[in-house]
C-alpha cells in the first residue's frame, strides 16, 4: 500500500501537495476548491496589516515553460483575510496555511496575530517577494532581518511558523539557518526568481512594475538546488517547490530533500494538476518501491 | 501568450458612452463570449470581449474609468497590444436563440447573432438600455430596442420584454443569451429559469491576470477568466455571490 501521508512541522497532511501561496489563493471559496481538488494543504495569498490594490496591469504572463507575475502583493488585509480563512478552515477538509507579510518585524507580528485568530495550521512568512522591492528590502536577501522577523511572530503567535526564502540571494543555506535561529518551525523554499520581461514591439517592459518573479516549470532545476543547498544546512521540514507540474517533478522535490511540495504556476499547465500530480506520484512510488513519501530520497 | 502589435483601423461611436475599435489584427478561432486583454503600453491593460472577429477583431469599450478612457480615445492608427483570445466563450447550443442585451454587453452579442445566422441558426434580440442615446447598435438579426423612458423602441426593460416572448408558447426559444449589468442578467437568468429555458450569460469580475493563476477575479470559486466568462444562468443563481458581491482591485469584498 502506498501512502501519500506527510507532516510538517506537526502539521498533518493526506498528500504531500501543498497549494503555493499566491496561486488562486485570494478567498476562502478557491482555497476549498483547491483542496477539493486534491490538495494536502492549502496556502493563502500574502496578506498584509492594511488592504493593498497591488501594481497596475499588466500583472501577469504566461508564454512557454515560464510564468511571469508582478501582481504586487494585492490583498483586502488582515482583518478580511482573517474571515476568509475562518471559513476555509472550516470547510476545507485540509491543513490551510496562511501567508502573510509586512514592512517590518511589527507589522509582521501584528498581522500574525489577526490571522492567528482564524486558526489556520500554521503562518508562512513572505520575506521573499521580489515585487515589492520599490517599498524596501526583501528580508530574506538578509540573515539578520529573517531571523529578526522569524523570532517577532514567533513571539506573537502560539502556530508553528515557516519562513519562505527566496532563491534570489547568494547563499539561501545562510537564511536557512538564520530563520532556524530565530525559531522557524519549517522552511517554505522558493519563492519566484527576479526578472524581467521586455516587449520587443511596444520597446517597454511588459509587466507594469517592469520587473516581477518567474515561475513555473523553467525554474524547476533552480528550486531543486536551493531545497537540496538548505537540506545540507538545517534538519527542518521543507515545503519544496518551484516549477513542479508533474508526479515525477514531486519525486525529485521530495529527494532534493523536501518534506512537501508546493503547486503554483502547475494549474495552468495542467487540467486538474492536484489530482493528477498525486497521482503519478503514487504511480512513480509504486514503480520504484516506496512505500511512502519519507522514503523517497536520492541514492 | 504573448501580446500582438496592432493599429486600430477604425473608431466609431456606437453611442454616448461607447466606441467600436476596429483593429487590423485577425484572432484566428475567436469565439463569441470569448475575451481579450488590451494594452495601452503606459497606461494599463483591461480584459474586453471580443464584438466581432471578422474580418478583423473589433471591441466596444466604454469609458468607465481611467483606463477605459484612454482605451476608447484611441484613433485610427494608434498603436495597442492584445493578448487572446481567452476564457471560455459561450455554448451555442440549440437552434432558435434569444439575445438579452444592455449596454457594451450587446457587443459581444452581437457577434454571437452574426456567428449564428451564418450556421444557420434562428436568431433575434432584445437590446435595451435606459434611454436612446445609450443603446447600442442593432445587430444582424431582428433587434427589438427597449428603453426605460420610451424614447426609443418599447417602453420599459429588456427583462419585461424577454418575459413576454417566454410567455407566449409559440416561441419555442432553445437558448437565452445575455450580457449586461449583472442586476440585469440575475433577473434574466430567473426568467427564464421560471419558463424552463436554458440562458447563458457573460460574467465580469475585477480581473488582472486573464489566464487564470491570480485568482482575482472569482465569483465563489468560479473563475471569470478560465471558467467563464460564459455560465449558464441555473449555475449563476446557485452561486452566491452572483448579482450581489464582487471584489475591488485589493481584493475587499463589495456589494454590486
Ligand atoms: C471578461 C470581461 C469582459 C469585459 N468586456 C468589456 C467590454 O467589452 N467593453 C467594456 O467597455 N468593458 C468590458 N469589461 C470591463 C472593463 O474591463 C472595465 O470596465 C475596465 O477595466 C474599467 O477600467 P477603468 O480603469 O477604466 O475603470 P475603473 O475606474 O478602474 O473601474 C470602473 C469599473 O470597472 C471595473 N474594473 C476596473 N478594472 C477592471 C478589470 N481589470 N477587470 C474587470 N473589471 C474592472 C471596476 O470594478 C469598476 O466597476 C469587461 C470585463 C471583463 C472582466
Ligand atoms: C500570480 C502569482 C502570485 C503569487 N503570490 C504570492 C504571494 O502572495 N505570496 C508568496 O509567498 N508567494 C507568491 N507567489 C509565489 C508562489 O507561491 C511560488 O513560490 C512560485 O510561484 C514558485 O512556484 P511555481 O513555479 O510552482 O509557481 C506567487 C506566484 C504567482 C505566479
């Protein structure tokens, strides 16, 4: 019998595939869909203290194995979120994580705690959207920031805490251990690569922020070497993912040394990509003799 | 998808509030209810649907904001982008086909009725809106114009209208087709629910990625751009947030 059970952080989940923040993620009825769907968890979209519209569009693109977004960080803030997610707790049959971010450790904290009351499994902390660079730093590009951020909601909230790091940094083994430091629970790893994408025709940026993150099935090799560089550095559970659209994409994410594996840009790729991802993951497992997921490793 | 350069050919008043873009561009497989988002580099980029697709794409944008404006100010030989088709057009299913229409929503209606007579099929309309100066132009078919105060056509809504041709049973209407103000198509959608008649309508939402990865523009769970925009008026009125809620750029949940 193949078993698709894994937990995070004590975290309990039917299948190792966790919705990506972001990713028809905004309400409580796409967080149900999602899980519905096949989805072993579900995250929210980041939300922040105060409602932000985001950037103008154009926000998104899709063309090839690659997906581009600079939606900007776009939410009704804390107090709708905290709504929204009482009712996907309720109804998604699912562990529902919740992402959230701030301009500071504070607002971090603040926000934390307003969401907490919705009691989702667990807080993902955003320190690794590289949209909103214009407003500040990315926390995570920097160990001292991640772990400052990491120990203020620890602080705040009773939920186990991931942090999600960015693969836009020199050495993300560092804020790895820098989040373990400050008491990270469980490591959320990657977020979208920093990019651009240039109109030849309208000789201008496509996105309206000019740059945004990618994602999508191009940046696959990208995430594996980050999961597996911040495997070798911290012994904490890891929801890998970045570019997995397919059973054995999972498989490879799981021997990078990820614990789950996250499904973002995967829905535009594929029809119903939670059910049939689990899928040929158990197919995959059933071939090669695992018998469940914390088996699968590299030789 | 990438977006495709073209120049818009023609710009025409359809009436007070909207413009008909002509564009040099040919969406090949373009469907009636289907979409496409306009970018004026600089400015935005907005989903509109598709009025018609031969022999080149038009759409009818009215000026309901910022972006729309500059988007409905454009002359012939200005420079736009479109990135479509895109979402799921409508289901032209049966044979004798009633359109609801108000305000820009009768563009993409119309393109529905043209697409129609030429496969064949038995087509009129219902085009209303509040008074003459903000109806639309009549499509192929046999167009009935309604307007609230009388100034044209027949007195009164589209709705009271649609209800009387359900009424009489020598109609026989197979499919009801409607796009306008939701208030407006929930009430067409509960007609003819009542008379046993299937309807498809167009549904909006706030939208900004128009592919189906944001997320933002859903209806419950339904999303406009992947799911929709089409919906038949039965799956419409199941969701409860049809012809009552919708959300603002950031997300917040609003009445309609
Ligand atoms: C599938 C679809 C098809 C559409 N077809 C047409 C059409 O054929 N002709 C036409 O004139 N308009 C159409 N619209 C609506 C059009 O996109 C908006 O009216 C336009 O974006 C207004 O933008 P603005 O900045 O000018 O106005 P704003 O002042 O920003 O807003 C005016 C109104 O438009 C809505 N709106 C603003 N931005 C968007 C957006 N990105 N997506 C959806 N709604 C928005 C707002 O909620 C508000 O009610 C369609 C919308 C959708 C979702
Ligand atoms: C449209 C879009 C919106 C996103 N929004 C968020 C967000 O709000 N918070 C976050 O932590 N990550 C966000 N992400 C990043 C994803 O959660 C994920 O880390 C990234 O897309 C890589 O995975 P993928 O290739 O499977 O999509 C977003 C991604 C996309 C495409």
């Amino acid at each position: 019998m193949i078993k698709l059970e894994v937990s995070v952080a004590g975290v309990k989940m039917c299948n190792p595939l966790v919705l990506a923040a972001g990713v028809r993620s905004n309400y409580a009825d796409l967080l149900i869909r999602a899980a519905k769907e096949g989805a072993g968890a579900v995250t929210s979209k980041s939300c922040s203290l105060e409602p932000r519209p985001g950037h103008p569009n154009p926000t998104a693109m899709i063309h090839g194995q690659v997906v581009m977004n600079a939606i900007g960080l776009s939410n009704p803030g804390a107090k709708e979120e905290a709504e929204q997610l009482k009712k996907a707790v309720k109804e998604a049959g699912v562990p529902v994580i919740a992402s959230v971010f701030g301009k500071n450790a504070d607002e971090f904290a603040e926000a934390s705690k307003i969401i907490e009351k919705a009691k989702p499994a667990m807080i993902e902390l955003n320190i690794s959207c590289p949209n909103v660079h214009r407003e500040g730093r990315m926390f995570s590009a920097d160990p001292a920031a991640t772990e400052e951020i990491v120990r203020a909601v620890k602080k705040a909230v009773k939920l186990p805490v991931s942090a999600k790091l960015s693969p836009n940094v020199t050495d993300i083994a560092e804020i790895a251990v820098a989040a373990k430091r400050g008491g990270a629970d469980a490591i959320t790893a990657i977020n979208t690569l920093s990019g651009m994408w240039i109109d030849a025709y309208a000789k201008k940026p496509y996105l309206a922020n000019r740059q945004g993150g990618v994602s999508g099935p191009g940046i696959k090799p990208v995430a594996l070497r980050c999961v597996w560089q911040i495997r070798q550095a911290v012994d904490l559970p890891i929801i890998g993912g970045g570019g997995i659209t397919s059973g054995t994409d999972a498989a490879e994410m799981l021997m990078a040394g990820a614990t789950a594996v996250s499904i973002g840009s995967a829905v535009c790729y594929r029809k119903n990509a939670f059910a049939e991802i689990s899928k040929e993951l158990a197919e995959f497992m059933e071939s090669e003799g695992y018998a469940k997921v914390s088996d699968i490793k590299m030789d | 998808m990438l977006p495709i350069k073209t120049k818009v050919l023609k710009a025409e008043k359809e009436n007070e509030k909207v413009i008909r873009l002509t564009l040099g561009l040919q969406l090949s497989g373009a469907q009636p209810g289907q979409f496409v988002m306009v970018w004026v580099p600089g400015v935005d980029e907005k989903p509109i649907s598709i009025s018609e697709s031969k022999p080149t794409l038009e759409i009818c944008v009215a000026n309901a904001g910022p972006a729309s404006e500059k988007i409905a100010s454009l002359k012939a030989g200005d420079e736009i982008f479109i990135r479509g088709p895109l979402g799921h057009g409508f289901e032209q299913k049966g044979r004798k086909w009633l359109m609801v229409g108000g305000g820009y929503g009768f563009g993409p209606l119309r393109f529905l009725a043209r697409v129609g007579k030429d496969n064949g099929k038995s087509v009129e309309a219902i085009l209303g809106a509040r008074t003459k100066s903000l109806l639309m132009k009549k499509a192929v078919c046999e167009t009935c114009f309604v307007t609230n105060d009388g100034s044209e056509g027949k007195t009164g809504t589209s709705v009271d209208e649609l209800e009387r041709r359900l009424a009489d049973k020598n109609a026989k209407t197979d499919m009801v087709f409607s796009c306008g103000p939701e208030r407006m198509m929930a009430a067409v959608a509960q007609a003819c629910k009542k008379h046993g008649v299937p309807s498809q309508l167009l549904v909006e939402r706030y939208m900004k990625c128009g592919f189906g990865i944001c997320g933002h523009c859903a209806m419950g769970k339904w999303l406009a751009c992947v799911d929709g925009p089409a919906i038949y008026g039965e799956e419409a009125l199941s969701n409860p947030e049809f012809g009552k809620e919708h959300q603002d750029r950031c997300g917040c949940k609003k009445p309609l």
